[in-house]
C-alpha cells in the first residue's frame, strides 16, 4: 500500500469521525434540553405598569403575493394605537410597491399608525433596510415580521411584558408553517424547523447557552439594538450577527417557545437551496467574524463551545462531500491492500448519522403534541435525502464565507398557499436550479458508479451509504428539473388562456 493510499484512508476515516461529532452534538442538545426542563420560559413574571411603545417593521422586497396578508394581520394586532407604530419597509422592484401604496393608504385611511417608507436602493438589503426604519422609528421596542408572516392578533401582548425586566434584550417567538402539508418537500423542510426551534433553541436557550433571533416573529429593546453596534450588513445573516453581538454585552436572550408565528416555508426545491445557501454563508460569515472575540472574552467554556458548534455547523457540509467523493477510491483500496478488511466501517458511522437525525426530529415532533415518534418515522429517509441534497450547494456557501467572497441576498418566494397566486408568483420570482440542477445529477451519476462497483466487489455492508447519495443528489436534481417543467406548463397554458 503506497503512501497515497494511506492518506486516502486516513483522510476518509478522519472525515467520518469529525462528522460523526456533529452527530453526537445533536444527542446534547436534546440532553441539554430535558436536563434544563426547569428553565422553560413561562409567561412574563413582571408587567408594565404603563405599555411602552411598540414599533412594527415589515421589511419586504417583491412580495406582491403575501403582502397583502402581511398587513391585515399585523393592523389586527391588538395593541393601544397611540402607542403602535407600523413601518413597511419596502424595497421593491416590481409591482409589490404599487399594492403596498395602496394597502397602506386604505389602512392609513381607516385610522391605523401605519408608515410606507419606500428606498430606492438595496444598500445592505434587509439589514440597510431595518437600520434605515429604526432611524424613523418612534419605538422602545421593535417587532418585525418578514412578508410571509400573518401573527396572531394577541403576538405583541404576549410579548411585551418580558421586557419589563430590564436586562431583556431579545424575545424570539416560535415559527409554525401554514403550507406545511403542502407537499413531501414542505412537511420534511417544517420537521427540520421544528427540530431547530424545539431542541436547538430550546437547548441552548434553558442551558444558558447564547442562541439567536431569527430574523422575524420576536420583538428587541431598541436600546439592545444600538448598544450592540446596531444592524449591520456584512453577514447574510444579520440577524444572528446582533444576537452574538449583544448576547456579549451582557443582553438577556429569551425564547417564548408557547407564543407561536404562522409563516410560509419554499414550495420549491430551487428555493429551498438558495435559502438554505444563505442561511449556511451567513452563519459561517457570523462565526469567522465573532467567534476571536467570543473566543478572548470571559464568557464560560460551555458558551463558547456551543457557539463554535452553532456558527460552524455547515462546515460539515463539505466535509460530507468530500467524504462522499472518497467513497470509491478508499473503498477500492480497502477491497485490493485490506482483502475487504475494514469495509464494515462504514455501517457504524452511516447508522449514527441516521440514528442521530431519526431522534432529534421525530422526538421534536413528540414535544409539539403531534403524537408518538413511530409516526414520524416515514419521514426521516426523505429528510435524510433532503440534507444530502444541500451538501453541494451548502459546500459553495461555506467555501465563499471562507474565502470572503460577498453576495447578493436572495430572497426565496412566496406564494401565499394559494394555487392560482402561485403559477403567477412562480412565473414571477421563481428560479431554475441553474448550476445546481448540473452538479446534482453529475454527482448523482458518480454515485451510480459507485453503487455498480460496490455491488461488483460485493461490498454489500457499503451499499446502503451509497445509495442513499445516490437518492439525495438524484431527488435534488430532478425535483429542480420536474419544477422547471412545471413552470413551463403555467406559462403555455396562460397563453393558452388568454389567447382570442
């Protein structure tokens, strides 16, 4: 065996180990989790005596499908008028700004606080958005809601009397998913979401641990905002970015897990990918900017650790691929120097990746009520499938964090549930998978290899591995192609339609 061969196995074995590490982690934080069950955050233990004011940001970019929805159920939220102040936040290129005008004026008309502030750039896009609002802003607390979001009426009285502890910084709300059920794309991607609102921020949150707000459905103190260095737009996720950043002023982070937010999830897997693209960059971007300073800071070794686990997270995307791509090479030095020696490894570590998912989501389905864990087992292949499915396009992400490179942030369209909205709203903003379709089926076709190979060397314990990078890639790629056709469908049967 030459020294090639050796560094191949040792880096194939080394790959698995380090994953198998994020494996395990997702065992601590559900232990985390149960083990700080005290520490669940109930309602509010103090009240104002007098209510503070309460601004409402909308930051919305060609959104002309939901915005509508957006904000009748935000001028339904009850809340003393004189007190509330409603700022859509509009930086829309299309025809969104003409429907808000219009939405905005009526509601204005009717008596509601409601503000339209239109910018004619996308300087920092969401974050110059929210930051440019905040410079008008009359409030002492800031709600936002991205444009898919319809909160409950009752969302800011829940809320609000948190921050009569003076050391709250932050309240996050957790998301719910109208369009969850609306097909098997959309019911894996609400399993993985509740996984991360049940027992990652549940985890972190009663452990004492920093975990961050998402973007949409929480309300902040606006004093927290401007202490911590205020929004700031050089990570795609800007909204961890403060959290980190203020959580390391001493701010107080709360979870209200019990006060829940409807939103939208993508219904295709083309946006699917780019929003989980973004949110992969922008948490790498978070860590390598924050985590020194975390790092030299007093902050307990616990914090510290878990922040590296949360911030470099999607670094194991990579090193999944890569491990991926050594499957055949290491597997034929195994069969010819080893006689088929250590082949059975790779079993062990594909059951404890599979073990480690089949818990933390089909247990997080147990915590909300929606019955045992043997009914949620169907679901785990497809969500398997589904990570898999990322690795490539969350590759890219983190390997452009790494190297800081900058770029646009992309918004993910929605479509408001309705299905006549939706062929409009997909014509509209919807995308082609682009690179991704190619790379996908390319990757699936080595892995169709792979698998031929396997079964020719008899590598029957290896089998189950590869074909499950086999579905991945192959579901990614043609699920963005069967999406493309779709497309093309809506748009020859409306010139169908409207032709004389």
């Amino acid at each position: 065996m030459s020294i090639v061969d050796l560094l191949l196995l040792g880096a194939y074995f080394g790959l698995m180990a380090v994953l198998s590490l994020f494996g395990l982690h997702r065992y601590a934080l559900v232990y985390l989790y149960h083990r700080h069950r005290d520490q669940t955050q109930g309602p509010p233990q103090r009240q104002f005596e007098q209510l503070p004011t309460v601004t409402v940001q909308l930051p919305v970019f060609n959104e002309r499908f939901v915005v509508a929805d957006l904000v009748n159920s935000v001028c339904a939220l009850r809340y003393p008028r004189h007190l509330l102040q409603i700022q859509v936040l509009d930086d829309s290129t299309d025809e969104t700004s003409a429907v808000l005008e219009r939405i905005v004026g009526e509601k204005r008309a009717a008596g509601e606080p409601i503000e339209y502030i239109h910018r004619s750039n996308r300087e920092g896009y969401k974050a110059g958005a929210l930051a440019a609002g905040l410079r008008q802003a009359s409030g002492e607390l800031v709600a936002i809601f991205d444009a898919d979001f319809t909160p409950e009426h009752d969302f800011l009285e829940k809320l609000v009397h948190y921050f009569a502890d003076p050391e709250v910084g932050m309240v996050q709300a957790r998301w719910t998913f109208r369009n969850r059920n609306l097909s098997l794309l959309t019911r894996v991607q609400a399993m993985l979401l509740d996984g991360h609102f049940v027992f990652e921020h549940g985890g972190r949150a009663r452990s004492g641990r920093f975990f961050n707000f998402n973007g949409t459905a929480g309300m902040l103190r606006r004093a927290m905002i401007e202490d911590a260095g205020g929004w700031q737009h050089d990570t795609l996720t800007e909204d961890t970015d403060l959290s980190y950043r203020a959580q390391l002023r001493g701010w107080k982070f709360l979870y209200a897990s019990h006060v829940e937010a409807p939103s939208e999830l993508p219904a295709d897997m083309a946006d699917f990918q780019v929003q989980q693209f973004r949110w992969a960059k922008g948490l790498l971007q978070t860590g390598l900017k924050l985590l020194p300073t975390l790092f030299r800071s007093v902050q307990p070794v616990k914090i510290k650790l878990e922040a590296a686990f949360h911030l470099l997270a999607n670094t194991a995307y990579p090193m999944m691929l890569l491990l991926a791509a050594l499957i055949l090479p290491s597997m034929l030095v195994r069969h010819e120097f080893l006689d088929g020696r250590l082949l059975w490894l790779d079993l062990p570590a594909f059951l404890l990746t599979f073990c480690s998912l089949s818990s933390f989501y089909t247990l997080s389905q147990a915590e909300l009520g929606r019955g045992g864990v043997h009914r949620h087992l169907k679901l785990v292949p497809p969500l398997v499938l589904a990570g898999i499915s990322l690795s490539i396009s969350n590759s890219r992400a983190v390997l452009d964090a790494m190297r800081g490179s900058r770029s646009a942030f992309e918004r993910t369209a929605k479509y408001s549930g309705d299905r006549s909205a939706a062929t409009l709203a997909r014509r509209a903003y919807g995308r082609r998978g682009g690179w991704r379709v190619i790379a996908n089926l390319a990757a699936a076709s080595y892995f169709a290899v792979c698998l031929g190979v396997a079964v020719d060397i008899e590598h029957w314990l290896g089998l189950p591995v590869i074909a499950l990078f086999l579905a991945g890639f192959s579901y990614a790629g043609f699920s963005m192609v069967s999406d493309a056709r779709t497309d093309d469908q809506a748009v020859l049967r409306t010139a169908d339609d409207s032709a004389p």
